[in-house]
C-alpha cells in the first residue's frame, strides 16, 4: 500500500482477484458511492499523425516515416519535434503535403480521441455520486465518472488505485507449488533482505521474469549498477525511466566512487548519501527545503508539486522563500540557516533539474520489494518460480516461447501436458516443469476441473478407454481427445501417439455404445465377463511405432500454439548464435519502456522457420509475401517487396529452415522486418577443413582421401591444414565433396575429431 497524498491511495492486488476487491468495496459502502473513473485517451504527437494521415488519404508509408521522425520522448510534441528533428523539419519545409498534414494535426494534438474506464481508479464518496459528479455508462455497462482522475482529486473526492498486479499472482501461485513440494508455506515477510546470493543474481542480468528488472536495458543497467541492498533497486527503479536515465551515469559514477562524492553544503550528505549525491526521489526534495530553509512538512509537498508540475510562478516565488526566507509565512531560508547566497540557488537550481523527472520513493520502494521477492524466488525456487510465471502468461504465446527457451537455458526441462499430473496451470513434476491443461487449445475450464475432479476421485487414468469411460460425452468428445493425444497428454496411458491417433475414433464410439446400452437396461456379454476375461477384449493398438520427431513437434504446436517437447531448430542453435544479430524477441514491444530492442531502420540477420506465408497482389499486379518468422523466442512478421520476392521465391515455403537479412521497421503497435537477403539453412556457404601433423602425412594420405572425395563428389570446397608449416591449401574445385554426414562420419573416422572441422561461412553479404 502506498499513500501519495491525502486524497489519493495506491494499492496493489493479485490480478486475478482484483474484482473481488471491488466487490467488496462495493457491498460495504453501497453501489451508488462506489463509481470506477474515466480516462481519455488523447491524441499524441505520432498516434496524431497517423490519424489526420489516414483521413486525408495519404498513404500510409508516407505517414508512417513522418510519423516515426517523432522522437520517442516522454511528453514529446509535435512542436518540439520540429526542434529536436532535423529530418522531420526539412520534410515539413519542403513537402506542401507534408507541411498541411501536419498543420493540421497541431490543431487536433492533445484533444480527447476516445474514452474507455482508467486502469485501476475507483472514487468512493459519503454520499450517493451522482450528487457530486456526473456519471456515464461504458462500453460494457459499467458505471464511470464522466470527470477524469485530476477533477476528481480537485474536487476532493477520495480517490483509490486498485492495481491488479500479475506478479503478486505468480508470487502467489509460486508459493503455492513450493508448499504443494514442501510441505509449509514460504513466509515472504520472514525472507532474509539482504541476501548475498540474490544481490549477486540482480547484478547477473539474468532477470527473466524478476518484476520490474527483466526489460533488456534494465538488465544492462542491474550489470553495471551490481545492486547491494534495497536501496539500490529502489533508486535503479526510479531511474531507468525517460529523463532520469540522463542522471544514470552519475548515480553509478557516485556509488563507486563514494569517497570522491562532493555535497555543496555539508547539510545535503545526510539527505543524499544514500543515493550517492544525486536527487533521485521527490522526498528528497521535501526534506532537502525542511532541513535547509526550515520549511513546515506540508508546504514541503506544495514545493514538490509546484516542481513536479513546473509551475514557474510558484518556484519563481518559492526560490526567494528557500534562499531568503519569509517571516509572515514562517519560512526561516537557508541564509538564516547560515547557507551562502549563492550556494542556495545552486542547491534550488539542482532541485529544479532533478525534480522534473524525480520519483515517488514510497511507490519505488513497493515496487523494489516485489522485485526482490521474485528475484528470491528464481533464486531459491527457481521451478516453482518459473511454472507460476509461465500460468500468468498463458495467453500470450509468444512470452510463453520465451520464457520456455529461458527455462531451458536454465536447465530446467519442460515436460508437455498429462491427463494424471497436469493441472489448469503450469505444474512442478520432480523437478520438471510440466504444461497446464488449459494451454490445449478448445479445451475449457469445465473440462479441466472434471480431469482433476476425477482424478483426484477415483485415481490415474490407466489407458484411453479409461480416460473415455469416465469421463461424459459433454466433457470429452473426439475433437478433444485428438487435441490431447497430439499435445502429448495421453503419453502416460502406455501407447505412442501415432498408436492412439488411429484408434481414438471407434474406442469413443464404442464407449458410447455401451453407454447406450447401459442407459436402457440391456446386459451384454462383456457385463458377464470376469476381471480376466474382460482384459483379453482390452483394445489392442496397432504396431506402428511413433512419428517422428518433426510430425510430434508440429502436432504439439498445432494444439498448444508453442512446441512443447522440443524445437525444431534445437540442432542448430550452435549456428544461429554465430550467425543472427537479432532475435524475434528484439522486436517486440517492451511492456515497460514501450520500445523494442530493435532499432528502427537498423538491418539485422535472423534465423528461423517459416511459419506462415500469404502471398498478395500490389496494384502493378507484382506478387509480393508476408512472412510470419518463427524461432526459439517467438515470431515476427517479414514483409518481402516484390523485387527481393522474385529473387528469393523459390524459398518462400512453409518449413523452410532460412537465415533473413532485413531492415527492422518500428512502429508504437510493433516491430516487422523488410527483408533485403534470404539463404536456407542447408545453402549456407561452408568448408570442410582437414588437418595434418605436416606436409608429408599429407602427400601420404592423399591417394586414400581422394578416394574419399571421387566417391563422393559435391559442391563443398575442401581446405587441407598442415600444422608443422602452418600452410593452407585449397584443393581444387573438381576434389569438392558432398554435403553429408555419411561423408563427415568417414571423415572423422580415418582422421580423428581433432582434425576433421565443418567451418560455415558468413552471411553478412546477402
């Protein structure tokens, strides 16, 4: 709980059950007293644009790159984008087009675009609302103030956050999976804050997951900033925002550096040793103009707001009162206090600089203990921790893939769902993370709770007849038991997928038959069978093995939207990690900063599966393709022009395993890719180096190595290595050799793994 001032109070609940705490507030202080608030979303400098574009027909290229020659800066105008911008200022000087776009988009900027209820703010009242504030009904029904959170606040009404925060749900479900494991419940309140081993995984980097710290830029901030205590996550907190970044390098400067700290007056040490000398949070402030000009507490917070909301004319008047004093309103100054002239306005002038962009410390504070605790968490409980993050992002496969390739860097391994372990969410299986049921696609909640309800009842399912006879028809029915066979959720009832898709069909039927008979009184021979005999009518599965691995993997993504068991491009992460420069996770938008890692306009190389292809037709009747590109962490769109699409099109098939050079393209919805180079896998260039103690091994196994090379002529070019000379010598182009593992195997058979190296080439010039 955090209070930011006597009419606003911030408070943060599980996700999950924040509508209970509405309920609540609700049910005491009655329907009418209790109003959720509006918000307005305003035209910004770039949605702005976009908008006016869009309605006077330009087209969207067009718009787009005016659009993104807007600084990304908080608070950012169009005006002060023609300042910042050179390119955005030369376009609009020299465009007649451009120029009326964005004349025009001036006038509408920062007017109300659409309204929608706030987040988190609720009002509470004495009395019945609609007595103080006009009310509107939203979208589903729900009644809303008609007056944003501000009039609201200067009405003086009480205003409240309910925040529902998806952490505290995944601490929650954390907790819950280590006492299912341990059998006691972790108190978080009781954990050890300063904990060497938790400091030292923050300062890692490797912060997947840690609330608040899991961002690329705060990894690299938490690396060069190796927090000690809480102090520090705290104040990384407040910083690593818009504005506040620029006071970074000093904070980091101050903190090793803490003897060459200098204070302009001796009275600031106590207030900013701990942030090393730098203004980090808005008490600061307040204690800064308490304990040097003697100001009371609650003017302290008027001083804050006025700097927070840079009102000029009420820091103009609250500079003579700091530096000078005033007896009517009981202000001493720091002169008084025996401060020179010239240092307190350097100290005010500081406090300007730095109040703009100063944080709420109680808010950072909050936020800081949450991320300790999740950092304690991945420390010490690292499955558990995992299986809770994985349940919260259940609906977002592509933070799903990301997490998964995460936990498979950490070692952990993710086991697919099972109809006798698995419940809704993520679950922890000795050791093992294993997929939640509800992740199957179709598949609903009331499906689910009858699984584990039945389970849980009467046992483990012991084969798919089982599981088909205890189960109604409303519950399980053919579609979802093929889902659950291809998900992998039946690989406990001791037959192969491939085993279990041929049969699934005539067992309902059969299953259901039965039932029938069952229902209107018939006894049938079966019924009269012994426990024995009845074993032998047992449904007996074909021999045909299981697919294979490929047909397993694009079954599992078919039904879970994300390859459970495996990837298809595990083999080859060895030549991505030399050849990419990007990840498909680089271009998603950060939930945090609102950017990407990408950088727009930047070419990067990625490597992946082709998912998806639709192939379009421009207005000059040229074909052109959108590419949906797939690797370990997620997917992003490719956009292939028609040029590169007529170069590269015989590539441009499902499945294709292939490397892409493309230009990013950034946008405020997401990142893509404009492809300029594409090379499948198996056509990147490469060489098979062999080498030899010296020249003579070489002439002596020559005769036996062109055998080798005449049986199995290629296209690879083959490079021999003597080492006594250090000499290099590419044969000729009539001794390459095919591209095999038949031909590597003998290779390394006659001449050893030392000696025999597959060298891949670069890609660079695509």
């Amino acid at each position: 709980m955090e209070i930011i001032s006597k009419s606003y109070l911030s408070l943060y609940f599980c996700f999950e059950r924040r509508q209970e705490v509405i309920d609540y507030v609700v049910g005491k202080y009655g329907k009418e007293k209790v109003v959720q608030i509006v918000t307005f979303g305003t035209m910004a400098a770039k949605a702005v644009i976009r908008d006016v574009g869009r309605v006077l027909d330009i087209p969207y290229a067009t718009v787009d790159a005016v659009a993104k020659m807007i600084p990304n800066e908080l608070n950012m105008t169009i005006d002060s984008a023609l300042e910042k911008s050179k390119d955005l200022r030369e376009v609009y000087q020299q465009d007649a087009q451009i120029q009326y776009l964005i004349d025009m988009s001036k006038r509408l900027e920062g007017l109300p675009r659409h309204s929608s209820m706030h987040a988190a703010g609720v009002v509470i009242g004495q009395k019945a609302l609609d007595e103080f504030v006009p009310l509107a009904k939203a979208a589903d029904d729900a009644i809303v103030t008609q007056f944003p959170m501000t009039t609201i606040e200067q009405l003086g009404l009480l205003k409240m956050d309910f925040l529902g925060l998806r952490t505290l749900t995944v601490i929650q479900s954390a907790i819950e999976l280590i006492e299912h494991r341990i059998g006691k419940r972790l108190d978080l309140n009781a954990i050890d804050y300063q904990d060497k081993k938790v400091f030292e995984l923050l300062g890692s980097g490797k912060t997947d997951g840690v609330f608040q710290l899991e961002s690329s830029g705060m990894k690299s901030f938490m690396k060069e900033l190796r927090p000690e205590n809480l102090e520090d996550i705290i104040a990384g907190i407040s910083l690593y925002r818009p504005g506040p970044m620029d006071f970074i390098p000093k904070y980091i400067e101050g903190k090793n550096e803490r003897h060459e700290i200098q204070y302009t007056c001796p009275q600031l040490e106590k207030i900013l040793s701990p942030t090393y000398g730098c203004i980090v949070y808005q008490e600061q402030v307040m204690q800064i103009v308490m304990e040097l000009a003697g100001y009371t507490m609650g003017r302290s917070d008027l001083v804050r707001r006025a700097m927070s909301k840079k009102k000029a004319d009420v820091m103009e008047k609250e500079r003579q009162n700091f530096v000078y004093g005033n007896e009517e309103e009981g202000v001493p100054g720091c002169m008084k206090n025996g401060i020179d002239e010239k240092v307190a306005h350097k100290i005010f002038d500081e406090m300007i600089d730095f109040a703009k962009y100063a944080f709420n410390k109680s808010h950072a504070a909050a936020y800081a203990i949450v991320s300790y605790q999740t950092a304690y968490l991945k420390c010490y409980y690292p499955v558990e921790f995992m299986a809770a993050l994985l349940t919260s992002v259940l609906g977002n496969p592509a933070k799903v893939s990301e997490y998964i390739m995460h936990c498979r860097q950490m070692g952990i391994e993710i086991l697919p769902p099972d109809v006798n372990e698995g419940i809704s969410g993520f679950s922890v299986s000795n050791g093992k993370i294993r997929y939640g049921l509800s992740a199957i696609k179709s598949l609903g909640k009331p499906v689910i709770n009858a699984i584990v309800s039945e389970r849980k009842a009467n046992g483990n399912f012991k084969s798919l007849k089982d599981f088909v006879e205890r189960l109604s028809s409303k519950e399980v029915n053919k579609r979802t038991v093929e889902s659950f066979i291809k998900s992998g959720a039946f690989d406990s009832l001791h037959a192969t997928r491939k085993q279990m898709m041929l049969v699934y069909v005539s067992i309902i039927d059969s299953v259901s038959q039965e039932k029938k008979h069952g229902i209107s009184g018939q006894m049938t021979l079966f019924d009269m069978m012994g426990e024995e005999e009845k074993q032998e009518y047992e449904v007996t599965y074909p021999d045909v093995g299981e697919y294979d691995k490929q047909q397993i993997l694009a079954m599992e993504k078919e039904v879970l939207g994300i390859y459970a068991s495996g990837h298809p491009l595990e083999d080859y992460v060895e030549s991505l990690q030399k050849r990419i420069t990007a990840t498909t996770a680089d271009f998603l938008i950060d939930e945090e900063t609102g950017n990407t890692k990408a950088v727009d306009q930047k070419i990067y190389i990625l490597g992946g599966i082709i998912a998806n292809k639709s192939v379009k037709m421009t207005r000059h009747n040229q074909n052109m393709a959108f590419l949906t590109l797939e690797d370990l962490y997620g997917t992003v769109e490719v956009v292939v022009f028609p040029k590169t699409y007529e170069k590269y099109q015989e590539y441009l098939q499902e499945d294709e395993k292939i490397y892409i050079k493309g230009r990013a393209s950034i946008s405020e919805e997401e990142g893509k890719v404009i492809c300029e180079g594409i090379i499948p896998f198996d056509k990147v260039p490469k060489e098979i180096w062999i080498q030899f103690s010296n020249k003579n091994q070489f002439t002596e196994s020559a005769p036996n190595l062109y055998r080798i090379f005449s049986e199995h002529t290629g296209n690879v070019p083959v490079v021999i290595y003597c080492k006594e000379e250090r000499a290099i010598n590419r044969l000729p182009r009539n001794l390459m050799i095919e591209d095999s593992k038949e031909v590597f195997v003998k290779l390394l058979q006659k001449y050893g793994e030392d000696n025999v190296k597959v060298v891949e080439k670069s890609i660079e010039n695509l």
